[in-house]
C-alpha cells in the first residue's frame, strides 16, 4: 500500500486532533509537507444530513499514472441505514472510490455527491465530523483506552465513550481488563490484537457520531463472531450510512448492497444472495475462494 497516502487518510480523519499528541507529530507534519491534491472546500454546512453517497460517472487517474484509469465511469449509490460492501480482485478500485470519498484526490471527471451536492461543496470540519474512516491499519496511541476512543474529542464522558465500545463490540473485553478503561494500551497499542486494536478504532469513530462509517477492511482480523457483531451492530444503527471495503470475501455476506469492481469498473451488483444466483463474477471467486 502507498504509505504516503495511508498517512494522509489518517490525519483525514482525525485532523487537527493528532498535532496534540507528540507521537504523531511526525505524521502530521508529514502530511503537511504534502501538496494537497484536494481543491479548496466549500461553505456548505447542513444541520441535518442524510447520509446519502453518490458517485456519478466517475473516472480517476492517479497524478503518477496519468495513462491508464484507476477508475471508468463509476457510477454507485450509499444509502443511508444500510452497509454497502465494495469487493472484487485487487487493484480492481475499492481503495481509489475510499480515497475519492476521503477527498485524498478529485475524480478526473463525473462527481462524487453528498445528498445530491459534490464533497468539495462542504465545510472541511464538516465533512471530518460527519464522514469517518477507520484505515485498514488503525493507529492507537500509547494511553489509556479511554483516551483511545476519545482522542481529543472535547466533552466527551466516560458514557458516550462507552456505549461506542458497546456498539463496536468491545465493551465486554474492556470490562475483563483489571483497569477496564484505564488500562494502558501500551506503545502503538501493542498489547492488543489486531481486531482488538480495530474494534477500538471503530468506537473511536463512533463516539463522534458520524452519518457516514466507512470501514477498509477494518473487520478482516477479527474473528467471525466478531465480525457479525459489529456488522450487525453497525447495520442497526439508525440512519447510518457504513461502506465497508473488503478485499476478502468473507465479511461481506450480511450486507444490505454488494458492488463488485474490477478493472476500475462496477462489473456487478446485488444482494449476496441474487449475486450467488446470478453466477457473475463475485460467484466465481467465492467458489476459487472455497477451492483455495
Ligand atoms: P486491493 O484490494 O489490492 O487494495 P483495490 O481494489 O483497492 O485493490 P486500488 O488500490 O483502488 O484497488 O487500485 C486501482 C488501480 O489504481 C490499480 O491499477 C492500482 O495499480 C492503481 N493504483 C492504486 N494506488 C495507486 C497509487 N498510489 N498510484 C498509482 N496507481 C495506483
């Protein structure tokens, strides 16, 4: 993976938040020395969002490839209280759509609307709060895991910061730790697994109450029970829009919506099940899948 463009996702994210803590000051600098690929922003700041995303005939080049598409005319649809799932072969889009959506690049040609405006329209601020992304290789901060889920989120309780480890599925592991939220997560949260260190980043995302939840792979090191947990959690949570881009096969069967990309295009799309019936290309590669 592109490590520049890694970092530059997460201080998306997390903004002006990450200057605060020292760890990460090289990160943000990093970022800053960047030139950035995004058009100035917008005004727009609505009181109440529905969550609606859009890419309408989007085609995208990479500055460093300016000859060949990432992606060709992509047209999607993520509605809000429903989990979108974006899966296909590598290099097939998935991250190029999360990085447009990250406003990290700008779509060459067609848009990428928010409730019918395009992203560039909105308030920088805006956009962080509203719209979260928890990178295939979350980031935690030495600290307690109270401060963790926080992160600089000014006002925060101990309640909001646990009903989000609630719906990230992690309260339950919390409370089996001697110091529960306390407890010391360690240097880059190494004394935590990887799905540990991944359910606390998606509470990190919830507390903020975002309308939209995109996941990137976030969910692929977690055991299965897990997994279905927070999918389920996730799809039940009133209103919100969650894209989570899988570049396994294995996380996606529960989604309301699975899009299938290859070759930077939406080849097809369904539910799991009319996918399976219709013996396409996401049929095929779950067989290869079982084969292997
Ligand atoms: P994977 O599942 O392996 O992450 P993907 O579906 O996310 O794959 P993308 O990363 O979106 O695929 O890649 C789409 C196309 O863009 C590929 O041809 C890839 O080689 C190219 N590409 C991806 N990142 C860059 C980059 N930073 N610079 C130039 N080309 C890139």
């Amino acid at each position: 993976k592109d490590m520049v463009t890694n970092m530059k996702q997460l201080v998306y994210v997390f903004g002006d938040m990450l200057c605060t803590v020292g760890a990460a000051a090289k990160v943000f600098t990093f970022s800053l020395d960047r030139k950035p690929d995004q058009k100035e922003a917008g005004e727009l700041a609505p009181a109440k969002l529905q969550g609606k995303l859009a890419f309408y005939h989007v085609s995208f080049y990479y500055p460093s490839r300016q000859n060949t598409p990432a992606l060709k005319a992509v047209s999607l649809e993520l509605h809000p209280g429903k989990m979108t799932a974006l899966v296909g072969p590598s290099g097939g889009g998935k991250s190029s759509c999360v990085r447009l959506l990250a406003r990290l690049y700008e779509p060459k040609e067609g848009q990428v609307l928010l409730d019918g405006q395009p992203l560039h329209c909105y308030q920088h601020q805006y956009l962080h709060q509203k719209m979260a992304l928890v990178s295939q290789e979350p980031v935690l901060f030495s600290g307690s895991i109270r401060h963790n889920i926080e992160y600089g989120l000014v006002g925060c309780t101990l309640e909001k910061v646990k009903e989000a480890a609630k719906s990230a599925n992690i309260h339950d592991f919390i409370c089996t730790l001697e110091q529960g939220y306390d407890t010391d997560v360690g240097e880059c949260g190494g004394q935590l697994s990887s799905g540990q260190k991944q359910c606390i980043a998606i509470a990190r995302a919830l507390v903020r109450e975002p309308q939209v939840l995109i996941l990137d792979e976030a969910t692929s090191s977690m055991d299965i029970n897990t997994q279905h947990a927070v999918q389920g959690v996730l799809a039940g949570s009133v209103g919100l829009t969650v894209l989570v881009v899988a570049h396994r096969l294995q996380t996606v069967e529960k989604a309301d919506h699975i899009i299938f990309m290859e070759g930077g295009e939406v080849v097809e799309q369904g539910t799991h099940q009319e996918l399976m019936a219709s013996k396409g290309r996401y049929h095929r590669l779950k067989e290869k899948l079982f084969e292997d």
